[in-house]
C-alpha cells in the first residue's frame, strides 16, 4: 500500500528501482559510449557491397508470349482522295493538252485520209483508220462497203469471207453505237471462231478474242471503273494499259495513251515508269497506232536519253523508229522541215553501222521487188533523193 506523505507518493519498492536506473543511465552515457566506438573501414563497406545477394529476375510465364507484339504496317495511302462521291482528280494543264492533241490530231489523220481511201475504194485501209481513231461507226460504214465491191469477191485477206472480215464484224458491232442486231453479231462471231481455229493461230491471242467476245459488257464496265480507281491508285491505270489494251483487244489508242500519260505524269516511282516501260508503250502507241510521228519523235528521244539500258533501245529500234520519224516529220507536206530530214539520215546512218543485226537492215530475200535491199537503205536513198528536190 502506498504510504503518503505531504507532496509525493512513495512505494514500498522504490529504493532497488532507482538503483537500477542509475545503474543503466551510467553504462549507457557519451563518454563511456565514445570511449569503446569501434571504427569501421571503407574495405569493409565494399566487401558487404559484393557480397551483397542480388534479387533474382522474375520468371517468365510460360503461357504468355515473351516477344513483343508485331505491328503490322499500315497499307499505302492513295495518291489521290475525293473529297465527295463522284468527284474525279483533276487533270493539270499538260496533261489535258495532251488529251485534247490526242483526241483532235486522230481525227484530223483519219479527215486527210478520207478523200484517198474514198478515191481508192481502199476500204480496209479505211476500216484500219476508223477503227484506230475511235471512230467505230466509221470502221463499221467503210466495212459494209467491202461485200459491195468487186474487187473484194477474191480476197482471201480482207474479202467478205475472210477471217478478217467476221472478226472486224463482231468487234466493231460491239463497240459501235450503231449496233448491228445480236444474231447478226453472233453469226460472225462464229464463222470468225471457226476460220480462226483453222488457220491455227497463236492460242494466247485467240483467247483473249474469245474472252472479250463473251465478257463484253464485264469488261466494258471494268475499265469503267479502273479508269475511276486509276485517280489514286496506279495498278488500276496499269491494268487498263496491260490487260485490256494490249494484244488482242481492240486498242482504243486515245484512252489507252491517256493513260499512259497519266501514269507518267501522277505515279513517277511507279515500278513501270521508273523502268522505261511506260515511256516505251507511249512510243509504240504514237508511232504504230495513232501515226503521230510528230510526238512519237519527241517521246523516241526522251527514252533514248532517259533510259538507254532499255531492250529496244538497246536492240536498235528505238534509233530505227526515231529516224523514220524524223524523216516523215520533215518530209510532211503541211510543214516540212529540211533541218529535220537531214538530221534523220545522220541517225540513220549512225542505225545502219551500229545494228546490223536489226530487220531493217537484213536484205530482202528472193522473190520480193526489192531483193537484195535494205529498209533502212531504201529510206536512207528516199530522204536523200527528197533533200535535193527540196
């Protein structure tokens, strides 16, 4: 119990606590503590830092896929986007030119040509013309005129019961708009199939006939839409030039050269463009098709210079073309030019040195009029006699 007394309180125990309090109090005061401090080495500290355990890495789950995700790249953006439905890429102003000389330059060769083919009764001259302009109701009026014409009976070429003749027929009644009626198309179709078959032609190209004759109106409506998609995209031009504007469909120079224009002019790093490619059907439309020889000389040159590792310009008929259309440029009696005549017959003598491999410069083999010549110098003689008349 405790005892109390004036002004604190006092236990019975209190005298051993106190005791032992001191007793702590000494044994833990500054000096005895700094008397017996035991200093430590920096050795020391760098021992505990290499023995020290590192953690261990954690464990990969076996059921989660350690490598990262792969991302998949994004598919290219179009050149082009409409900006609302229907809305077609604007064409600049030389590719527009282009068009409009295209369009225009055909129909003026074809008028030219109209009062000798009328005089000549050449018709399948004049179908070749029509057909090539895109005039096909043309084509289809100077084809009528063959069965009518004497000197046709005989013709196993272009005579009324040639294989030329049913195939102009049936492919012309398709694309004109004139038709002649479906049975009539048929029947031609057919008589051209079965003298076609006879003559064994090269298959590719029969096949691809038959395919435009049976798909008309499929493949009419996809270049359609390939032209559309061609705004931004170049594999759909290409396709246009390619599948459907190459052998053995009708040609359809204009829309096919505009193409290759547009090629050239919107998708520079295309694979096609960047090899000559594009450059070189730009050449051979021009030249063999529409006969402007007046651009085909300009477009010659610029493959020549551009791309002088390309097979025909290598092989020698890019030199060959260039000088015929120098020559006829010059020689045209619109507009002719002596400076570019002259300039044809160097680069044709240059052709016949460098190429002699080349067909224009084999001789003619026995039996033709002209045996023993060369094309190339039967041109070169040409330009040469028309230099010292002019």
């Amino acid at each position: 119990m405790p005892t109390q007394m004036p002004g604190r309180i006092v236990t019975r125990f209190s005298g051993p606590f106190v005791l032992l309090g001191l007793l702590l109090l000494g044994l833990c005061s500054p000096a005895r503590c700094a008397a017996e401090e035991v200093p430590i080495k920096f050795d020391d500290i760098k021992v505990w830092a290499k023995t020290d355990p590192k953690p261990e890495p954690p464990k990969a789950d076996p059921k989660v896929d350690p490598k990262p995700p792969e991302v998949k790249p994004e598919p290219p953006k179009p050149a082009w986007v409409p900006s609302r439905p229907g809305e077609r890429r604007p064409l600049p102003d030389s590719l527009r030119d282009k068009e409009r000389h295209l369009i225009q330059d055909a129909r003026d060769s074809l008028e030219n040509a109209k009062a000798e083919i009328n005089r000549t009764k050449n018709w399948e001259f004049g179908v070749g013309m029509a057909w090539e302009a895109e005039q096909y109701d043309l084509a289809m009026q100077y084809l009528s005129f063959i069965p009518q014409e004497r000197k046709y009976k005989d013709n196993h070429d272009h005579g009324p019961d040639s294989t030329w003749f049913f195939e102009c027929y049936w492919s012309l009644g398709l694309l004109a708009q004139n038709k002649p009626s479906p049975e009539l198309i048929k029947g031609a179709y057919l008589k051209w199939e079965e003298k076609a078959q006879a003559g064994a032609p090269d298959g590719n190209w029969l096949k691809s006939r038959q395919v435009f004759y049976k798909e008309f109106a499929k493949i009419e409506q996809e270049i359609k839409d390939l032209d559309i998609k061609g705004d931004g995209d170049p594999n759909a031009l290409w396709m246009i030039v390619d599948k459907y504007y190459w052998p053995g469909l009708p040609s359809a120079n204009v829309h096919c050269t505009m193409a290759l224009y547009k090629l050239r002019e919107w998708y520079p790093n295309f694979a096609m463009v960047e090899s000559g490619e594009v450059q070189w059907r730009i050449c051979d439309r021009l030249h063999h098709h529409l006969r402007n020889y007046d651009d085909a000389m300009k477009e010659m040159k610029l493959v020549m210079e551009r791309w002088p590792k390309f097979g025909q310009v290598q092989g020698g008929e890019a030199s060959w073309l260039y000088a015929l259309e120098l020559i006829w440029t010059g020689k045209d009696p619109r507009a002719p030019h002596k400076d570019l005549v002259i300039q044809g017959i160097t680069v044709l003598e240059n052709f016949q040195k460098n190429y002699g491999k080349h067909g224009a410069n084999q001789p003619k083999p026995g039996g033709d009029p002209n045996q023993g010549k060369t094309d190339a110098g039967m041109t070169l003689d040409d330009a040469k006699n028309w230099l010292k008349k002019h």
